[in-house]
C-alpha cells in the first residue's frame, strides 16, 4: 500500500519565519516557487488581518472602552495593542503538508491524491476549530509540493470578570475547544497538534493509504536553510561511502559553505534590523530616584526611551542593559543635613510664620538652639547644624521671605477660586483641586516631585502642582472636556495610521535602502505623534478626574500604594495581589 508522510508545522507571527501572510498570498516571489504555476494556487480565505480583528472584537472593544474612566486605559486599536505587547501573538499559522518533494512529480497522481486531500482537511478545519478565526487561507500549488497555509486568529468567549468578555488566547482558546492541560507534560498546545494530525491520518485512511512514519520534528526553516541542511547530508554520504572525495564534492562543499556563510550574514542582519525596530516595553519603579538614576543612564549612554506616567518605554532589544544598569542602583545614603532640608521644606509649606516653624521643627525631634546663629539638631544627631549653613535659601531671612511668599501665593488662588464660583467659571474645579492639593500635601505625605532640583520645595517649583495650573491655563485660553476629547481622539486616529505605515514596512523581509528610509521617516512621524498624544491624554485624564472630583484621592490612593508594596526587579511591582 502506497503511504504518506504528514506534516504539521504550527508557528507564530512574531517569530522569525514563523507567519508570512504576504509570501502565502504571493506579493513577493521567493527563489522556490514555479511562477508560472502560480495561478493554480487555490485561495480559500484572504482577509485583510486589521478587518478580522474589527470583526470579531469590535463590540467587545467598544463595551470595554465604555467602562473605562481613564482615557489612557482605554484600547484604539486592539490588533496593534496585541501586536505590540508581549503576552499574546496577534495571530497563528500552521502549515499542512501530504508526502514530501522527494515522492512528489507535478502533475502525477500522488501529487493530485495530496492536492485532494488537502482540500478534505481544510473543508472541516473551521467546523473542528470554532475558537480559531482563519483570515487567510492558501494552498500552494507553485512549489515542489503541495501544502497549506492557513492563519488564524485564536479568542476566548467566554466572558471574565476584568477585561474584554471576548479577546485573543490561543491558551483560552485551546481549553474552550476541550483541549484541558494534562500531567506528563502535554499542554494543551500540543494535544490540539496531535488531534490535528489525527485528523490528517483518518484523511488518508478514507482516501487508502497509510501513514509514513518520519520520526522528524524540524522546526519552521527557509528555504536557504533547508538547502544546506539537504547538502550536508548529501556530504556525509559521500564521506561514509569513499575515504577520498572528489573534485566536484569539494567544489560542492565550497558552494554550500559559502551558501552557509551567506546565510549566516543575512540572519546577521535579520538580527540587526530586529533591534532596531523591536517594539517597546514598558518600566516601572516605586522609587523615584531610581527612576531618574535610570533614565540618566540610558541619557548618558544614548539608549532612546519614552517617559510615562510611572516609568518609561524603551526597545525590548534593550532590556538586558536597562536591567544591568537597575542592579547598578545604590540607594543613596542621606545624610543629616538632606534630612534637616528636606524636613524644612515640608514644614516650610505650612507654616504660618517662622516661629510656628521652628515649633514644627522642634515636635519632630529637633533641638533648637537660638544665638547670634539658628542651630538646630535631630535627636539621634551627633553635633547641632547652622542653618545658614544648609546654603542660602535656609537662611532665617530666606525662610521667613518663602513662607510669606507661599501665603500670598495661597492667597491667591483662594480669591480666584472664590471668583470662579461665584461666576460658575470653566476653571472652578481645577482652582478648588489646586486648594486641596496644598491643604493634603504634608498631612498625607505626598511625593515631593520638584520642577528644578537646585532649588527646594515650594507651591511654584512642585510639579504636580505646575500640571493643574497648566490645565488651569489651558481652561482660561478656551480649552473644555470635548475639546480635549476630540483632540485625544484625533490624536489616537493619527496614531493608528502612523502605526500601520510603519508596520507595511515592517513586514517587507528585504528592504531596500529607500525602504529603509522611508521606515525611519514614518517612526520619527509615529513617535511625534505618540509623544504628542501622551501629553493630551495626560490632561485629558487630569481634567477628567477633577471634574469627577477623584484627582487628589487617587495621589494619596497611589502613594498609600507604593508604601505598602515590595519592588520586584525588571520593571515590575507588586501591589497586593495586583502585577503591573
């Protein structure tokens, strides 16, 4: 009885020869295809993968989006969201293939009997699969054998307390089609493989043959790949059979270690240009000195980041240096005098006159002694510290000028949130935020985050406080909550384009030099664009959470937070039973 070998190959879209859709529908023409015979390649599916992912997570996404207070939270464009992050792959492919090109002649009547078959498999993939959405799906007649390429979106449906009720996982996707994890190390990843290719040995049964045990597992290779591997072989042949080997091998084996040697260098550069445009994770830290030790470093060594909110971006080909340099972090040693001046800041911001902050000074453990010079020490200090001594705005004469320019400075936004209210003006949220910021600031212990490290502390030099009055401003010019909105969705738009510019270049294997430029070109574009729209959703989500009164709570909320966690390495913390 005539038999078949069978071949399942599943692989990913973001491992390297692992998905190629524009190879699959033929927008480039390899080195192994038939050109000629192209036409005869038989297309079941081709759907645009952008288009696959509005159809089957379009409502999803918008019920997901309708929940969510914080504009930053909420998902634009889910394929991109999914294709830029790391937990899940945006799509999968498996290649199926009957027999192999050795027992394979075009046109003859094995190569017709896998061409059937194949059709057989593909008819029911779908009907077996119902949590696998197939966007395209080609069968290639063009090359030494027949076989299938078919891509899939993998999604869960049912619904889960956070998060989308129906979203991508090939793991979720698996366990709902009845494929559970089992012991003995089968997951159930490979118990799906296995009952496919069940499926593709019942095929050959019902069409009469049997199945030709290969014993080979290979991994997803190039063409290039396959060719070298095939002539080692044939080369170990030659030197099992024969002690000496001939002109024409050794100019064979030259041929093939050159090919070898041009692989390499062209998986070099397939290397290279995968540093150069991997996409970006994010970094967090409880700490803010380590944050900026961080960032100083990767400023010092040229290394491009983004800030955010808690932390910053940087290419994933760059993780393994950003980690190096976080283990290289010494928390600084304080020392009395950093301690006495950040403690006179603080008090610095309440106090009503110098006196009531000498006595502030004094309930928090400091001696005072008051002659010809102020001196004061802490009671687990060695020797008493001018302070003058501490530079010259810790003077008696600076310090009684900032408290007094802090009260005029309270005063102030005082009377203009008693006008606000009294007028119902744009602004009357934002001035009142302002107030309770400053009325919480000491007594919650918020993180003072300076606009100018060379000089202290005070309402003009705090950065929170420096983002409302931009707000604040930017209400005064004429801004409001739909303009922003509408600017952050503009934005959003803008960014999705910019995004899949660079993704069409992305996806070119060989680029050529003017390619190359033109994909420079469109990120320099996407990052102004992203750094653009983080400044307008930052503002966004600030005028939103003041208008709905929750901005100071949810400071307090978030330094309550860092207190209470323990720092985890690499970019991560842990907060109760909740990962970022």
């Amino acid at each position: 009885m005539v038999k078949f070998s069978i071949s399942f190959t599943l692989g990913k879209a973001g491992s390297p020869h692992g998905a190629n859709v524009a190879h699959n529908n033929r927008q480039f023409i390899a080195p192994n295809i038939r050109p000629g015979y192209t036409m005869q390649n038989v297309i079941f599916k081709a759907q645009p993968v952008e288009k696959a992912y509005e159809e089957l997570f379009g409502e999803a996404i918008w019920e997901y989006n309708e929940k969510q207070k914080r504009p930053t939270r909420r998902i634009a464009d889910y394929y991109s969201h999914i294709a830029n992050g790391h937990r899940e792959e945006p799509f999968y492919e498996v290649v199926v293939q009957f027999g192999d090109s050795k027992s394979m002649v075009y046109g003859g009547a094995l190569w017709n009997e896998a061409r059937t078959m194949l059709y057989e498999y593909m008819e029911d993939f779908e009907a077996r699969n119902p949590n696998l959405h197939v966007f395209n799906a080609v069968m290639h007649l063009d090359e030494a054998s027949p076989h299938l390429h078919i891509d899939f979106i993998p999604f869960y449906t049912k619904e889960r307390q956070r998060g989308l009720k129906k979203g991508v996982s090939m793991r979720a996707a698996m366990i709902e089609q009845g494929f559970a994890p089992q012991h003995g190390g089968k997951n159930q990843l490979v118990l799906w493989e296995e009952s496919e290719r069940k499926i593709m040995e019942m095929i050959l049964h019902r069409n009469g043959y049997e199945r030709d045990e290969k014993d080979a597992h290979n991994p997803h290779l190039t063409v290039e790949e396959y060719k070298t591997v095939q002539d080692t072989k044939r080369l170990e042949t030659v030197l099992k059979q024969s002690r000496t080997i001939s002109a024409s091998d050794m100019q064979a084996e030259a041929v093939r270690r050159m090919k070898s040697e041009l692989n390499a260098l062209h998986q070099t550069v397939s290397t290279l240009e995968e540093q150069k445009y991997s996409p970006y994770k994010s970094f967090f830290y409880a700490s803010d000195d380590k944050l900026n030790f961080v960032m100083q470093q990767l400023t010092a060594e040229q290394i491009p980041y983004h800030e955010t909110e808690n932390g910053f971006e940087a290419q994933e080909c760059y993780a393994q240096r950003i980690r190096e340099i976080e283990r290289s972090y010494k928390v600084p040693r304080t020392t009395a005098r950093d301690r006495l001046r950040d403690d006179i800041d603080r008090y610095a911001l309440t106090a009503k006159s110098f006196k009531e902050l000498l006595q502030m000074l004094n309930h928090a453990g400091y001696g005072i002694k008051i002659v010809k010079y102020i001196s004061v020490k802490h009671w687990d200090g060695e020797r008493y510290i001018r302070l003058k001594s501490l530079g010259e705005f810790y003077t008696e004469r600076a310090l009684r000028n900032r408290i007094a320019n802090r009260m005029k400075y309270e005063h102030q936004i005082e009377a203009q949130a008693e006008e606000a209210k009294k007028n119902n003006a744009p602004n009357k949220a934002v001035l009142m935020t302002m107030l309770q910021y400053m009325e919480v600031f000491v007594p919650y212990g918020l993180p003072a985050r300076k606009l100018r490290q060379d000089r202290p502390l005070t309402w003009v030099n705090d950065a929170e406080l420096n983002k409302i009055s931009a707000l604040n401003a930017a209400l005064n010019k004429g801004e409001t909550l739909d303009s922003m909105r509408r600017w952050f969705t503009e934005l959003t738009e803008s960014e999705r384009e910019a995004a899949q510019t660079v993704d069409q270049y992305v996806r070119i294997t060989r680029r050529t030099p003017e390619e190359n430029e033109k994909l420079d070109a469109a990120r320099a574009q996407h990052n102004e664009i992203c750094a653009k729209l983080k400044e307008a959703s930052e503002m966004l989500d600030m005028a939103e959470r003041i208008a709905a009164g929750t901005y100071v709570q949810d400071l307090i909320d978030q330094e309550n937070e860092k207190k209470f966690s323990a720092s985890i390495p690499n970019g991560y913390y842990n907060a109760g039973t909740r990962k970022r």
